[in-house]
C-alpha cells in the first residue's frame, strides 16, 4: 500500500510540476507577445515567479522553452533578456512565413471546410469593425488575437500537423517587431484587410495557386528588408 501511494503522490507531484512549468511559460510569453515585458528587458527570475505564483524553478525551465523559441536570450548564469529583432530579422521571419504559408494555404484551397470558411469571413468582419472603432492605435491587441487565429485556422486546414507545428512559434510575435518599420500601422492594416478577402475567396474558389499567390503576397508586402536576397 505504502508503494502504492507513493507511486501516487509522485505522479501527481510531476503533474503539478509539469502544469507549474505550462503557466510560467504562457505568462511569460504573453507578457512578451502583449509588450508588457519589452525587447531587450532584463528577466529577474525571482521577480517572475513572485509575479506568477510559482517558484523559481517552473520560471527557469519556462526561460529556456522560450530561449528556444527564440522569444528570449539566456546569457551568463541563465540571465534572461527579451530577445530584440532588427529589420533584418524580421525581414527574415516574414520571408520564411510567406513560403511556409503560401504552401499551407495552397493546400488549404483543397481541403478546407465551409464551416471553417465561414469562420475565417467572420474573424475578418471582426477585425475591420475593430479597426473602425476603435482606429488604429487602439484596436492592435485585438487584432492580433484575431489575425493569429485567421492564420492559424488556414495552417490548420491544410491538415499537416508538421506545417501546423512549425507555423506555431512564428504566428505569435511581439508587437514590437513592427517597430522597425516606418510604414504607418493605419496603411499596414488597411491593406491587411483587402489581402484578406482575396485569400478568403480563393479559399472560397477552391483555387489552389491563388490562394499559394495570394497568401505569399499578404506576408511579402510586409517585408522591408534592408538587404534582401538577389
């Protein structure tokens, strides 16, 4: 009986372990995706994990998820930091998502449901009643709720778990990445949103090389990089 229990209490002591880890992780990454821990901040363990209602340990092994993530650097003696983006990184981000993407959504063209395309027009409808009420320096955190889904969704749909995976990590980014651009975010998101009715209705069309086309030309035109490929 003794075996028995201890059996028990060790398995859910791990479980508690593992779900402690699981909350540091989604605090800390949605504080840097939100901007509330900005690029290049300091991130004090202790501070954290009085913040969060764990202890330090869940904090750091969530440090080194997020380090490889690559959301955060891990100097010296595990000392964290928001990780910072320069344009040419970003540059970088947005071409490997418009490949990545573009391919996804060409398989979507085939695949996808009206159910979920349905779901994709009203995430849209959404965004834009967002955006007109509230203008474009005050509807961003929501927005970005909402365009994470609409892209998540179509990865979804081209029913390739290993797709899914890798776009995961690089639909959610901080908000501060955009900061490298002198594009004003009002003229961002205005052509965002006719960007989006063209994949909506390739999707629609069941046409796969506009939706590949249409997909690779929203994520292209965000790209401004300072010294692109020939």
């Amino acid at each position: 009986m003794a075996s028995t229990d201890g059996a028990a209490l060790a398995e859910r002591e791990g479980t508690d372990a593992a779900g402690a880890v699981e909350t540091a992780y989604r605090f800390i990454r949605g504080a840097i995706i939100s901007g509330d821990l900005r690029s290049g901040e300091t991130l004090q363990e202790a501070r954290l994990a009085e913040r969060i209602g764990v202890s330090r340990t869940p904090v750091r092994e969530a440090l080194s998820r997020l380090s490889n993530e690559g959301l955060v650097v891990l100097e010296r003696y595990r000392r964290g930091q928001v990780a910072s983006f320069s344009q040419r990184e970003v540059a970088e981000i947005f071409r490997l998502r418009a490949k990545l993407e573009a391919h996804g959504a060409r398989r979507a063209a085939r695949r996808i449901t009206d159910a979920d395309i349905a779901r994709l027009d009203a995430l849209e409808v959404e965004m834009e009643s967002v955006f007109a009420e509230f203008g474009w320096h005050r509807h961003l955190a929501r927005f970005d709720q909402l365009n994470n889904e609409f892209h998540a969704l179509i990865a979804r749909a081209a029913d390739s778990p290993r797709l899914e995976r890798i776009l995961a990590s690089s639909l959610e980014l901080p908000a501060s990445i955009f900061n490298v651009y002198a594009e004003p975010v009002e003229e961002r998101t205005r052509r965002t949103h006719r960007q989006h009715h063209e994949i909506i209705s390739a999707l629609k069309a069941r046409n796969a090389d506009w939706a590949e086309a249409a997909m690779g030309a929203h994520l292209f035109s965000i790209l401004n990089d300072p010294d692109p490929e020939p």
